[in-house]
C-alpha cells in the first residue's frame, strides 16, 4: 500500500513555525516511504479564511521546498460531498437531527457539572420521533456508540483507549448547512486515501471522535502520529507574544532554507549526534 500523508492548514494566518514543522514531518514520512504528499487547505471558517493567508501558505511551503504531489485542495469547494455523506449517515440511522437550542445544550452542560460530570449534550433528540419544533434550524449529530472503548496506537504516544461513555454525540453540520471540522476531515482523509495523519498533538481528543465516524462510514482508520507542540522558554504553546514569525519572514530577514528545515527537524527528532543534515539525509534517515 503507498504511504500518503497530508499537510491542512487553515488559512487564518501565515504558515507559522509549527504548522511548517507539521508540514516537513508529513513530507519526510512521504518521501521515505516513497509515497505521496498531498496539500489541502482547510478553509470551511468563511469569517477567517483569506486569500492572503493561502498564499501565505503556499509561498512559505514553496521556499521551505516542499514539494507536493496533489493539490491544493479546498475544502470550501467540496461542500456537497460532505452534505452527501451527512445523508448517508442520517439514512442509515447513524447520525440525526438535534432542534435543542444554543440555550437548552447550555443548561445541559451546567446541569452535569453540578453533578460533578463532564459537562456534555445529552442525546436530547437521539431518539426522538416526536415532531420538531417549528421556527428552528437543526444541526445534524453523529450517533456515537454508547458502549466499548475507541482503541489506536499512536506513533507518537503509544496506545490511547478512550471509553465511549467519554464521548458525546458530536455535531457534524452546523444549522447552516455547513459542515464541521470532524466531519470534513474525516471525508477528505477517506476520499483522498490517507494512510498516516501527522498533526500537532491538539489534535489527539478529536481522534477518537473521527475514528467512529470512520468506522461508521465503513473506512479504513489511518495510522496516527501526534506531535508535541512547539513551546516557548515560559513552557506556554509557541504564538507571537513569543515573538513568533512566520515563515517568510525568517526568508526576508536573510536565512536561508536549508536552515529553517534543520531546525525544525530537530524540533522532535534525531539522528545520535548529527545536528546539520542535507534534505536527502533527512529523507534517508527519517
């Protein structure tokens, strides 16, 4: 089977040092494995995606050299296939429509945390078959499985079990008619042959969540390695208070390519004591 990795930035900024580091461990898993990269963008927040900061990205991906086979794709543009797959799941009774409102979820969550529990939805509309109310706009939620555990080993992490009760029926599309985040990059990793997501760490509570989608989708689960973020000397996640650039500016202040890349690369990995690598000894040895 041929390794395919992905790159998904959401275009909300500029290609920052830890979407570039995320963006060269895809590309080296890829290139050693003799497999291909593929590059999505991920811009289904309409409010904050720009054409500036895909550019952005392209122009930072472009100078670090990292090539990639496919794309890019946008997720904006493939709107009808999730909504196609949201039916499908409604059709199969594996996902339904919830009419509660921002309100009621609310005091569904402060409800469980006075009695001491996670504060969640509580399937309110699971299984309903009373008549909706009128004037309101449902959002669609996958019908998690009430019982076992979601099982994956983690490349990174090791073995992660997360029990279902933990979960909640998530949603998958808003009342808007446009799709959220774990259904889209469920659909876009089934349809574009994903065999290995490597993605920052934060990432690691949707994964059991995706997983079952998946599964109820009857795909393939890829294989999963969560990296660790990027930190600052204070131990806080890495943002601009640290003075944190993006990465073509570290090009418009003089530094070469090949630098960055060594850096990065080091950012989580190593080779016993060799500190400067050529991009085909990082693709050798990776």
């Amino acid at each position: 089977m041929t390794v395919r990795t992905r790159f998904a930035p959401s275009p909300t900024g500029y290609l920052h040092i830890g979407g570039a580091r995320t963006a060269l461990f895809s590309w080296l898993y890829a290139r050693h494995h003799g497999g291909q990269f593929v590059l999505r963008i991920e811009d289904t927040d309409r409010e904050r995606s720009t054409q500036e900061s895909v550019q952005a990205i392209l122009d930072g991906m472009d100078w670090l050299g990292l090539d990639y086979d496919e794309g890019p794709f946008y997720q904006s543009e493939r709107f009808e296939r999730y909504r196609e797959v949201v039916q499908k799941l409604l059709d199969e009774d594996k996902a339904y429509y919830c009419y509660c409102t921002p309100e009621e979820v609310e005091a569904m969550r402060e409800e469980a945390i006075a009695r001491k529990q996670k504060p969640r939805y509580n399937g309110y509309w699971r299984d309903r078959t009373d008549p909706p109310p009128a004037g309101i706009k449902p959002v669609v939620r996958f019908k998690n499985p009430l019982q076992g555990s979601v099982v994956f080993d983690d490349q990174v992490y090791g073995r992660i079990e997360v029990q279902n009760s933990e979960l909640d029926d998530l949603v998958i599309m808003r009342s808007d008619g446009v799709p959220t985040y774990n259904l889209s990059v469920v659909v876009d990793d089934f349809d574009m042959r994903i065999t290995d997501v490597i993605r920052g760490d934060d990432h690691i509570n949707n994964t059991p969540r995706q997983i079952n989608i998946l599964k109820a989708m009857g795909a393939e689960v890829p294989r999963y390695a969560h990296l660790p973020m990027i930190l600052g000397d204070d131990g806080k996640r890495l943002s601009k208070r640290h003075g944190a650039m993006g990465v073509m500016q570290y090009a418009d202040d003089g530094y070469l390519p090949d630098a960055v890349l060594n850096y990065l690369v080091r950012l989580g990995w190593s080779h016993g004591d060799q500190e400067i690598f050529s991009k085909q000894e990082m693709i050798d040895l990776f």
